[in-house]
C-alpha cells in the first residue's frame, strides 16, 4: 500500500511540475514576444538618442481595449466556465485555445490588431493564474489566482453587465503597486458617467481582492 501511495504522489508531483512548467514558458514566451517586437521597431525607428523611455510610454497612445483570451490546453470546464465569465468581466473575445501555440497566439493576436493578451491556468480543475500581456511592447503580467468563486457558484447571481465600469483601487500607493494599477486599469475603456458598473480592486499585504 505504501508503495502504491508512493508511486500515486510521484505521478501527481511530476505531472504539476510539468504544469507549472509550461506557465512559465509560456510567460516567458509572451514577454519575450513583445520585448522582441518593441527591439525590432525601435532598431527600424532608432535615428538618434533619445531621451529614457518611461513607463507611461507604453499606453500613451493607448486605443480602446480589444482583448483576445483564451486557456491553457485541454482546459477543464470549471476553466471554461471561468474563461466565459471573464471575457464577460474584461468585454474580451474568447478564442478556443486547441493545439495553437503561444507564439503563434500572440501574432495573431498583432495582426488583428489586439490590444492584450490573456491567458488563463489551472490546477487540478481550479483556476490558479492569469497572465496579462500589453501588445505589442509589454509589460506582460503574471498573477496568481486564490479562492475564486464563480458567478454560478453564487446561489443570488446576478447578470453581467457589458458597461464600461467604474474602477476603485485600494492601497495601489507603492511604485511596484502604481505600476500594476496602470496595467490592469487599461483593460478597461473609459465609462460613461452614467455607468452604474463598478468594479474594486483593493490591495492588502500584497494580495489583490477583486469584487
């Protein structure tokens, strides 16, 4: 019997280190992508020095979010459900992942003239990260995900609005903290005034909740 538990931890571990494996390649991939982008126009643009780059020149001529989401292979339908709910959340096309790799991902992505990419991961059927990528230079984000709860794992859920929504961030005060705020407050379109549509972002000990 202990043998038999032995070889069942073993095959459990290898089988989420390769998991874990291939989010990071593919992390790796989607900031390689961009920085590889931005390398090859700044070498075609170059005339001459220039002042530092900063980081608001990476959204300065920012255009109305179109996001292109999709999964990891073979994704569960606890993933599917919550992909569903997120192109909701984020007014995101869904793209059914299949055998596409994540290179050619993210130039389909620059051909249709995307503005982010995001991909989503599981373990074991629960939804664990989020990699948020900027197109075509970066930054490209990568978070872990905790305790999420569905729309359908509410037993009072509501409809999804598609307004433009109204976002509240808490305690993003830090740089480090500044620097994510931007990123994921231009997933968003600017709202009507109107908009009865919000959305809080709220940070504490360096975990985000979202509601």
């Amino acid at each position: 019997m202990d043998r038999k538990h032995t070889r069942l931890r073993r095959t459990y571990l290898h089988r989420r280190a390769l998991l874990l494996k291939e989010s990071q390649q593919e992390a790796s991939i989607l900031t390689k992508t961009t920085d590889a982008k931005q390398a090859e126009l700044t070498a075609q643009y170059d005339t001459g020095p220039k002042k530092p780059i900063e980081e608001e020149d990476e959204y300065q001529q920012q255009r109305e979010p179109h996001i292109l989401l999709t999964t990891s292979r073979e994704p569960s339908s606890r993933l599917q459900a919550f992909a569903s709910e997120c192109s909701l959340l984020f007014n995101a096309h869904k793209l059914n992942r299949g055998k596409t790799q994540i290179k050619e991902l993210v130039n389909a992505a620059n051909e249709a003239s995307a503005t982010h990419v995001i991909l989503l991961h599981e373990t074991r059927g629960t939804p664990d990260t989020i990699i948020i990528s900027h197109l075509p230079f970066g930054p490209t984000i990568h978070l872990s995900l905790h305790n999420v709860v569905l729309r359908h794992d509410i037993e009072q859920k509501q409809t999804v609005s598609t307004a433009a929504p109204h976002l509240l961030f808490q305690d993003f005060e830090s740089k480090l903290g500044k620097r994510i705020q931007k990123i994921l407050s231009h997933l968003f379109p600017v709202p009507k005034e109107k908009s009865q549509r919000v959305m809080t972002f709220a940070n504490r000990d360096d975990f985000i909740s979202f509601r």
